[in-house]
C-alpha cells in the first residue's frame, strides 16, 4: 500500500472533484493506500496543510463543480526555498506518490519537483483545452456546453432587436472554445487567438448577412484575439501581479467598432467564469475519472514523471516533459470545416 497526496492547483476546473474521487476510490478501496489532500494548490504542499481524504470526504462530489480542496496560484518556483519545502513535507508525511491536477503552470512545477526527485504523477485540467500532450482534457466539454446555450439564447434577443452580439469566451491562447460553441450555435463568425483578425473582413462578413436581409448577427470571439497589426486601434491590456495576461476586452472593443462601422446596434457579452462554474458533463465526468484511475495505477507502477493523457480512447501516460513543452492550438483546417473562422 502507499501513502499518497493530491492537490489542485491553477484556474479551477469543472471535473476537479471527480477526479479527487477517483483518486480516492481507486487508492483507498482497491488498494489500501492512504490519502491527503493537500489545501489551496502547492500552496498547501509548500506550508504542510492538508487534510485526510477517506471515502467519506469524496462522498457526494463526482457532480460538484470547484474544488474541495481549493486551489491557488501559488507555485514551489516562487519561493526561493520552495522545492526543499516541498521535499521535507513529503519525507516529513511519508508520502510515496503526489498527483497534482492542473493546467499549463501547475504542470510545469510538477516537471520542476520532478526533475528534483519527488513521485510525481500529473493529471491535465483546462477548460481551454489547449494541452497539446492529450487529446482532450476534462472542462472543456462542460465550458462548450454553456457557451453554446448562452449563444442559442442571445441568438433570440438578438433578432428582437435587430443587434449584432459580440460574445467573449474564455481562451487566451487558443480558440477551442470559440470554435466548438461557435460550431455548435451556428455562429455568424468566429474570431480566434491563433489568426488575428482584420476588422475590414469581420466587418463585411456582418454587413453581407445583413444586406442578405438577415436581421441579426452572432460573433463569437475568444478573449486572446487580436486585430491584425494596423488593422484598427486596440488596447490588449496587460498583465495581474502574477503575470497572466489581463486583457482589455476584445468584444467591448469590437462592439464599438461594428457598431461604428455597421450603423447598427452591437452588443458585447462576456461570459467569464460561468464557463468554469458549476456541474461538469457526463463526459467531464468520466474522463476525469478515468484520469483519477490511472494516475493512481501508474503511481503504484512506480511510473513518475509522467502525466495522464487522453490518445483516441484511451488513457495512456505521457512524460511530463513533453506535457508542458507547447499548446494546442486549432488546425487551420478546422476553420473551413466551421465555415465562417475569420
Ligand atoms: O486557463 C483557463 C482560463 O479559464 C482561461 O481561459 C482564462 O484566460 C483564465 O483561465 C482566467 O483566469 P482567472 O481565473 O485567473 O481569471
């Protein structure tokens, strides 16, 4: 039997808590291992809180949305001291086995504690969906599903009032979200991080429906997407104290220019952290469960330095090394399958 930790860290998730049951589920009825649960990301790891995680504790959570053990930005590189921090606390608590769940950064700090000898075993999380090592990381399904009803429904009020909707999703590098809840909706246009757009274009895709005697318009745009360089004036914001981007708002900033350029009504709408929130799909459910599985298989065949990963259907184990070396983006292919990708 072993004795094992598991965090979440970064941007929460949906998918996080049924990955923690899984965990749970697998280690300690199949095998007889111990768990903790490790508060608030590495944070937790790094000061030594933590919290038993029996079945009891992961009781009634496979359909929560959020983290019961909550998360934080908080990574071992910030702290001068943080890799020998962490180490101490594992050898202090006698763990054989840490499985971290998070995205891009929280990968990229399993790598460092890794590299420095800690059993580590990684699970992605993003709803973004732009971990290049898996094919699919849980999410992104659910984050989808919501873009795409708020689309269905501002598609409504649009034509009642004969506006344009310029909706803002979550995707600062790579336009998964946009391109699915676009395809999904019927959107009239989809803008994405990975082409900048030329408004000119933008707006005569706009202008031609309207002329075509349709009376409204959908844009959905991912919140990364930039104009083509000269192509219209636009602040991209800048960056929060721990130096993620903070952008500006591409929709805001797009909705005065068609309103100006259309002469008609636009609207921006931001749909944030609902994508985030809440109950994951039945297929978030299950992916992060099976992650969750083998993440605790692969602990138990000693295989660390590696992370879960979806190929085709099947769970396989990826270094991770590989997991953090580049992003997703979307196939220039992908765009003439969604017809209207700027
Ligand atoms: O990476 C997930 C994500 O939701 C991105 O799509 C988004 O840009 C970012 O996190 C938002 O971060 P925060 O929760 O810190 O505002």
């Amino acid at each position: 039997t072993m004795r094992m930790g598991v965090l979440t860290s970064g941007g929460d998730c949906p998918g996080l808590n049924a990955v923690i049951r899984s965990v749970v589920h697998r280690a300690t009825a199949d095998h007889g291992d111990e768990v903790i649960g490790f508060m608030d990301g590495w944070k937790g790891l790094l000061e030594g809180e933590y919290r038993k995680l029996d079945l009891d504790a992961v009781g009634g959570i496979l359909a929560r949305g959020g983290t019961i053990l909550g998360s934080s930005r908080v990574q071992p590189a910030h702290l001068r001291d943080g890799v020998e921090r962490a180490r101490g606390h594992v050898a202090e608590l006698g763990l054989d086995a840490i499985i971290p769940i998070g995205g891009e950064g929280t990968l990229k700090a399993a790598r460092l504690l890794s590299d420095a000898g800690l059993p580590i075993v990684g699970v992605p999380k993003t709803i973004d969906n732009d971990i290049a090592a898996t094919d699919v990381t849980f999410g992104f399904d659910t984050a989808v599903g919501v873009a795409t009803e708020a689309l269905d429904r501002l598609k409504t009020t649009a034509e009642s009032h004969q506006r344009v909707m310029i909706v803002e999703v979550m995707g600062r590098h790579t336009g998964w979200i946009a391109l699915h809840s676009g395809m999904a909706a019927g959107a009239h246009a989809i803008v994405v991080p990975e082409r900048p757009f030329d408004i000119e274009e933008l707006t005569a895709r706009v202008a031609e429906r309207f002329e075509a005697g349709k009376k409204f318009a959908i844009v959905v745009v991912a919140e990364g997407a930039k104009p083509r360089e000269g192509t219209m004036a636009f602040d991209v914001g800048g960056t929060d104290v721990y130096g993620h981007e903070r952008f500006a708002g591409v929709a805001r900033q797009l909705s005065v220019e068609l309103e100006t350029r259309l002469g008609k009504e636009a609207r921006p709408v931001i749909l944030g952290h609902v994508q985030r929130g809440g109950t994951p799909t039945a297929y978030d459910r299950v992916l992060a469960t099976r992650f969750g599985w083998h993440a605790v298989e692969a602990a138990h065949r000693g295989e660390f330095g590696m992370m879960t990963a979806l190929r085709g259907t099947d769970i396989t184990l990826v270094p991770l090394a590989e997991a953090v070396e580049s992003l997703k983006t979307v196939p220039v292919e992908r765009y003439d399958e969604a017809e209207c990708v700027l």
